[in-house]
C-alpha cells in the first residue's frame, strides 16, 4: 500500500509538473508572440512627438535632439515628426496625452514634470492620473535656479532681500519653476517678487529680459546653459546673474552662489522644498497615452535607453551643451507614486504658497 501511494503521489506530481511546464511554455510563446508583433507594429509608421514647450527652448531642444537618434533604437525604423503643443506651461500637451491621443504608442509627448505635484495638490487643470502614463524616461535631472539682470540693480541674494523693491520674474504659467519658486521665497522669506506669467517658454522669457519687461527669472541650469549662454557672458547691464541655485555644481558662474536650502532656514521650509524637488529627480521626461499595449512601451523604453548611449546622439547633445542623466521609466513610476502619496501637512505648505488651492 505505501508503494501504491507512493507511485499514486508520483503521477499526481508529473502531471502537476507536465500541466505546469505547458502553461508556462504558452504563456512564454504568447509573450514573443505580442513581442513579435510589437516590433513589426512601427514598420512604416510615423511616431509624433510632442513637446508642451515653445520652439527654442530647453524641451524643444532635448526633444527634437532625442527623436532624431531615438527613432534609429526603434524596430522598423519609423519616421519621425515633431511639433509644438504650447499653453499653459506644456499642461496642455499632458492633458492632451492623456484625454485625447490614441493610446498606440505612436504618439510621445514631453511636458512639465512639476504637474504630478499639481495633481497632488488638487488643482483642477489636471485632468489626467499620472499613475496611469506610460513613463518612457527621461534624460536629465534638474538643476533650478534664480537669475536677475544686472539693469535691475541687486546682483545677490542678499541684496535682493535688503533692497525691498519690487522685482519682476519671467513665467510661463502656475505649475512651473518660474511661478512656484518666486512665490515660494515670497511666502517663506519675505521677497517682493512679481511674477509676470503667461510667457509660452524660456525663450520668451529670454527676449523679456534682453527687452527690460522683466528682471529676471526662475528655470532650470541646464535649460540656460544650452539656449542662454550669451546672457551669462555678457558684461554689465545685459548680464544674467544666478542667485539662487537648487544644488552645488562645478560651473564658474555658480561657484560662490548660494543654495535653496542655506536661504531657506527654518525646518518645516526647507521639509516643503524638498518635497517641491522631488520632481526634479526626472526632468522632460516622454510620456504615453494610458493604456498603451505593454510591449509597445517596453520597445519605446529599450530605444529611449540606447539612445542616450548612442555616442552620435551623446556628440550632438555635448555641441547642444545638454546635460544628460537617464532617468529610466520604472523609477519615475515610483517617483510619482510617492508624490502622490505627500502628507497632508506638506500638501498644507505647498498650496499656502502656490496658486493650486
């Protein structure tokens, strides 16, 4: 009788292991299946790219500079189109994306990363789940900083605060650096900061400042370094001095330049700010349409990644002066996640000085 069990139990077993073995062998030749026929999916197909941003700027250039090498990483070698989907600081491309483009995978859009936070905070412009986006990457992390024109009087920090003029500040629109971060020193330091908003990207806000209609302006390091180098090396009135910068960097211009976190001293401030920067951990990054078949988005992960290891693509990003720092998908997924996820007393600080309430 034990040796009946014993061959009973070792059949159960082997047809337990064969039903095991068949399922999985299915189930991995459903998988290449689709895989297979991702690939062919771009085969003479056109990928739109969009950027929320105007022409000229520091999204324009990234992007168009990623979609020209992006497109060689992609099985089938589709053509390529870009275009720009400007208004109210790239918000709507993303709610675009998110409401109105197919989900094929044939359309890629690049806008505001500071959005997510939006959601977070309640702002009823979103209309889109960034949990829900398919994350694709993105190819920097940010450096925000503060300049001023040297026709506005102060070249530091420190005289700004003593002078208590009245001092106007680029923007593009709420949800932005140009916006949040003059509000935010407004709010916890007592700056007279003027935003002057509804500027459709940087490079308006360049020619603002080269006009005098502003004196200076909040955005990112990379974004000046790469389309307003001649600002930084002019001389006098027509020169663009940073004053604030979010972390320490090698650059000449930034050397003796104070951090967001040495001017802001008190704790709960400095917990509220870095709460506000978690979003810069993924700058420009390429987004999806929500409902994207998974191998389709996985293909557009792989091209994303190998381009910024392309070394042709690295040669025109060094020329164009873009900082590159791959930022893959799957960590924004959790980016995001924790985001969306603030306390209630942090999502409290960050509406007190923000215009989402």
């Amino acid at each position: 009788m034990i040796i009946e069990g014993l061959l009973s139990r070792n059949k159960f077993l082997s047809s337990f292991f064969a039903i095991v073995t068949i399922s999985f062998g299915l189930n991995l030749l459903q998988a290449n299946y689709h895989w297979a026929l991702a690939q062919d999916f771009y085969k003479e197909k056109i990928i739109r790219f969009i950027v929320g941003q105007a022409v000229g700027g520091g999204y324009d250039t990234y992007t168009r500079t990623i979609a020209q090498h992006m497109i060689k990483h992609v099985p089938g070698h589709p053509a390529v189109t870009v275009e720009n989907m400007t208004g109210a600081g790239s918000l709507v491309a993303a709610n675009y994306l998110y409401n109105t483009a197919k989900p094929d995978g044939l359309t890629i859009a690049n806008w505001n990363s500071a959005f997510v936070l939006n959601q977070a905070l309640g702002d009823p412009n979103i209309r889109f789940d960034a949990r829900k986006f398919g994350w694709i990457g993105a190819p920097s992390k940010g450096v925000p900083v503060c300049l001023i024109m040297g026709f506005s009087g102060p070249k530091t920090f420190e005289e700004i605060l003593k002078s208590g003029k009245p001092v106007k500040m680029g923007g593009t629109a709420p949800g932005s650096h140009s916006i949040d971060l003059p509000l935010m020193l407004n709010k916890m330091l007592g700056t007279k900061f003027q935003v002057v908003s509804g500027y459709p990207g940087t490079s308006q806000i360049r020619l603002a400042l080269q006009r005098r209609e502003v004196d200076g302006q909040c955005t990112n390091w990379e974004s000046v370094l790469s389309t307003q180098r001649e600002l930084l090396d002019a001389r006098g009135d027509d020169r663009m001095i940073p004053f604030l910068v979010h972390s320490r960097l090698a650059d000449p211009e930034l050397k003796n330049v104070p951090l967001f976190s040495e001017a802001l001293k008190d704790e709960a401030s400095n917990n509220t700010y870095k709460a506000y920067m978690a979003q810069m951990e993924y700058q420009r990054p390429l987004t999806i349409a929500p409902g994207t078949p998974a191998e389709r988005l996985e293909i557009l992960r792989r091209a994303f990644k190998a381009t910024l290891t392309d070394p042709e693509f690295q040669a025109q990003a060094n020329k164009a002066k873009l900082d590159i720092t791959y930022v893959s998908g799957e960590e924004i997924d959790k980016i995001v996640a924790e985001i969306l996820s603030i306390s209630p007393r942090v999502k409290e600080n960050l509406q007190f000085f923000s215009q989402v309430k």
